[in-house]
C-alpha cells in the first residue's frame, strides 16, 4: 500500500466552486473551475495546456472564509506547482502558488 503524500498546503483550503479567469502566457484568456483556494494558493481545472513553473493571472471572487479578501473580486498573480491529468472527464487539474493578490476596484 502506498504511504500518503505529506502535506505541503500552508493554508487551510476552502472549497470553492466558481468560475474564474486565468491568463495563461502565450495562449491568451480561458475560463476555469475553480475547486479550492486558500490565502496563499488554489487548485482549478482546465482544458488548456498548462506547465508546472508557468505563471498565471487570475481573476476571481475571494470566497467569505479567507477575511483579508472576503468576498471581494482580486486579480491574482500565481505559479503553477503542479499539473495533474484527469482523463476520464478530459480536464486537466492545476495547483498554483499565489505569489501576489490584489482587490480590484469596485464598480
């Protein structure tokens, strides 16, 4: 039986399921799923192509659990630290760092 990995999550994750917009470098705009995020990084699903040490733009609503940005719209600069491959529903899961979050202005 195989041992689990160890943690290395820094932050408590919160399960959140909207979408958001990611810029990927080079391939323009796409819409994503989110799964979870946390103060300092998230997990969202795809179908673009995406490389472990790329670097994302994110634009998303902060769900109410995480206070220094509850419920605000940020823009998010992250990079990607894992990429997994989910074949049976054709989508690709992507764990990225966030490296810098600001709240964008309201409207």
């Amino acid at each position: 039986m195989a041992k689990p990995k160890p943690e290395k999550r820094a932050g408590k994750r919160v399960p959140w399921q909207l979408p958001a917009s990611v810029s990927f470098r080079g391939s323009g705009r796409a819409q994503v799923e989110l799964k979870n995020i946390s103060s300092r990084g998230l997990f969202f699903f795809t179908q673009a192509k995406v490389e472990e040490n790329s670097k994302l733009e994110i634009v998303l609503m902060m769900p109410p659990e995480l206070p220094q940005f509850s419920c605000q719209w940020v823009c998010c600069q992250a990079t990607v630290v894992r990429v997994e491959e989910d074949k049976p529903n054709q989508k690709i899961g992507v764990a990225a760092v966030i490296d810098r979050c600001e709240a964008l202005p309201q409207i």
